[in-house]
C-alpha cells in the first residue's frame, strides 16, 4: 500500500505545479524555503479498511514571503480558486486514486517553517484509494 500512497502525494505535486503562479512544489522539504510561492504536499492521516477502501488525508501547503505582511495577505487571496480548479479538472490525480473527496477544506494562516514564519494557504484534501489486488 505504500508505493499506491507515494504515487497518489506524488501525483498530487504534480496536478498542483500545473497551477499558475507557483515558482515550486517541493518534492522533499527543504532546508529554508527561498522560492516564493511554493508548495509543499504531505501525507497527514488516513483510514484503511480490510475491504481495501481506503481514505487519505493529503495537506498541501502554498507558502507565501512574510517580509511585507499585507502583501502575502492580498496575493494569496488566489489560491483557493486555483488550487481548486486544478484538482477539480483533475480529481483523479493523473488517475492515481479513484478520486477526491470533496469538498476541499482550506484556512489561511501564519505557518511556520525552520523558525521562520510565513504566511500562505493550507488545503486539506481526502482522497479515495480502492486496492484491489
């Protein structure tokens, strides 16, 4: 089950880089992030069953610089239609899950990462994986 999870986060950084605006989707996390927006996506929970449905909760998380607070606060106000679209399109995620589960929930927020505070768009996604074999 592991490589169909890794597949599905990978093709989720896939579907997300195609949204316009973003200079990176981080495939490993970074040290500092230098590159604003960015994009990073990680696994965060999930549920498994013994029928093979399974449900995971994906976190994508759209970084913004923080120099100038109003002005990360003003051009992340783009993101949720962005995001949305792109996965909207692409529910299937280059048809690695059966699909998203919708609705995609989404908070805008000071996030903090290597002790530096940023501030951008974290999306919680559920996606829906039926393991057959």
């Amino acid at each position: 089950m592991a490589e169909i999870v890794e597949t599905a986060i990978n093709e989720f950084r896939n579907v997300l880089a195609t949204a316009p605006g973003l200079k990176r989707v981080y495939t490993d996390p970074p040290e500092s992030i230098s590159e604003f927006p960015c994009a990073m996506v990680y696994l965060k929970s999930g549920e498994m069953t013994h029928a093979g449905q399974c449900f995971h909760d994906f976190v994508a998380d759209i970084y913004h610089a923080r120099q100038v607070l109003p002005q990360a606060v003003n051009e992340a106000k783009v993101w949720p239609d962005r995001v949305f679209s792109v996965l909207k399109a692409n529910y299937r995620l280059n048809n690695s899950v059966d699909h998203i589960v919708f609705p995609i929930r989404y908070e805008a927020v000071a996030m903090q990462y290597n002790e530096m505070t940023h501030y951008g768009i974290r999306f919680k996604v559920q996606i829906k994986i039926v393991d057959v074999a």
